[in-house]
C-alpha cells in the first residue's frame, strides 16, 4: 500500500523535496534525543574535534566558540556506528516507506550524520547539492532530514531551491579547492528562490540528492538538531569512495538486492574526499575568490 498520496509524488517530483509528518515514532524520537543529550554531555569535556571514524577522521565536529559551559557540538559522522537507537531510526522509519513511492521498491543506505545547531549557533551552512559529494551511477537518491527539535523559520531551517534537481550539477571546485559550495555568483542568483522546510519535531525533510539547499545560524533560544540520513535506488552504485564511511553503507533497508546496475547520463567533478571532521572545513574555503559560475 502506497504511503504517500499521488499530490505528494507529483510535488516531490516537481519540487524536489517533501516535508513527511511523522516519520519518526514517539519512541523512536525520545530514544535519538537522549543518545544526543548524552554526547552533548561528553563534548563538555572536548576542546577540539575528537573520536575516531572509520576511515580514522574525527566522529565529533565542534562548533567555533564551543566550550564546557556552552557546548557546541555541531556534527556527529555516522551516529549508526555508535549507537543502536540511531541505527534502528535508519533502518526503519515511516520515511523509507515513502521513498518506496519515490523512487523504487529496492533501497539501500549511503551514509548518515547528525546536524545540530545549539541556541545562536554562527554556523551557515553554504549552497550545494548532495550529488557534488557523492558520484553515483544514477541520481535516484534522496536525503531525509529527521527533525530531532522543531524546524522553525528563526533556528536555522533548511533553505531549499525548489525545482533546481532538474538544473545543472553545479561546480563545487574554486579556484584549485574544492569549497563544498556553489559559487558567489549562483549563489547570489538563487538565494532569493530557496524557501524553509519547517516542522515539528519527528517528521522528516525528504530532498532529491540535485536539490540546491543551505541554512542560516540559529537565531533562536533553542537547538535545531537533525539526524540525516542519504539513501538510494538499490541500482545505484558509488562511482568512489563514500565521504562518510561506515560498516553499515550500502546496506539493502527496504526490498531486496537485485545485482543490477543502472546508470543516468550526467557529468561533474568528482569531490575530494574530508580529511578534517565535517564538510564545515571544506565549506571554509573563500568562494568569493571565484565568479566563474562552473557548472557542468
């Protein structure tokens, strides 16, 4: 039985994203609140990024200004690896029935993470599309941003471009660096069409992996922390290696493995692969040097 209603399969497919209530159970929520209140707790004790990936990269990002008495934990690599609550989340939510409309019967997992955004977090997260990070055979992939607080227009919601997965794939590369965002001219041409995905707590942001989307600090008294989770058509092969590895990548969540492969017709540069805790570092990089628009 079809999850979502053919108005909301039209939408996605025009739009490129889908705001799903209720992706998330009661429970399932309660539990992915307290394991992050916990390593929100730890981070007290941290003074740069720390833990251990298992590529050997940091797990735990911290936010600039993060101290004992404010912590600033802003990006957690593959919370799955860590905890069993997250990983029960991932393999089982009402959001992968969704995708099942979306975008086939066969779903397999990417990768996931934790964003979170504490009480006047500075942090901006600048324009890209997901599929700049990672090259697969086919673009059937979509990211679900679960709503671990309430998404509000003053916390620092997700800015979405609707309709821009049919664009171009834009470059991320600058100036001999790969920054992990458009370019200052795109980004000045599209800032004025992205629009918020606001909700409450537990539902999910469901985003095709070409959508142009960013974020603002969070100007509210209380946090934004989302548990986000990138998954794909089960025919969907990586064309390298995944920027946020675990044991649990590529794992079929929903139907079976058919041992196909099916490949879309496209062209970027590949990505460089983090070397520091989050993509925040390669978001760093001084886009402004460049005017040249890049896409492909």
């Amino acid at each position: 039985m079809a999850t979502l209603t053919q108005h909301q399969i039209e939408t996605f497919r025009r739009e490129g994203y889908l705001l799903l209530e209720d992706a998330l159970t009661p429970d399932k929520l309660s539990k992915l609140r307290q394991d992050f209140e916990h390593w929100k707790e730890e981070s007290r004790q941290q003074t740069q990024a720390y833990g251990s990936t298992l590529d050997g990269r940091p797990r735990f990002s911290l936010e600039p200004g993060h101290s004992a008495a404010k912590p600033a934990l802003r990006r957690i690599a593959s919370p799955v690896e860590i905890s069993a609550n997250y990983l029960a989340a991932m393999r089982d939510n009402r959001a992968l029935d969704a995708l099942q409309d979306l975008i086939g019967p066969n779903i397999k997992f990417e990768n996931a993470k934790i964003n979170s955004k504490q009480p006047g977090a500075a942090t901006a997260v600048k324009y890209h599309q997901d599929f700049a990070f990672e090259a697969h055979s086919n673009d059937d992939m979509v990211t679900v941003l679960f709503f671990i607080d309430a998404v509000t227009a003053d916390n620092g919601p997700l800015m979405v471009v609707p309709g821009s997965q049919h664009g171009p794939i834009y470059e991320h590369w600058h100036d001999g660096f790969f920054t992990g965002a458009v370019s200052a001219t795109v980004d000045k041409a599209i800032r004025a069409q992205a629009v918020p995905c606001v909700g409450p707590a537990g539902a999910a942001c469901l985003m095709h992996t070409r959508v142009l989307h960013g974020s603002e600090p969070n100007l509210s008294t209380g946090p934004r922390t989302l548990f986000i989770c990138s998954y794909t058509a089960e025919d969907a092969y990586p064309l390298h290696a995944n920027h946020i590895p675990s044991r649990y990548q590529y794992e079929v969540v929903r139907g079976t493995a058919t041992g196909r492969i099916r490949c879309s017709p496209y062209e970027m540069a590949l990505a460089e692969m983090p070397t520091g805790a989050s993509f925040f570092e390669q978001q760093s990089q001084p886009t402004h040097l460049s005017s040249q628009s890049g896409q492909h």
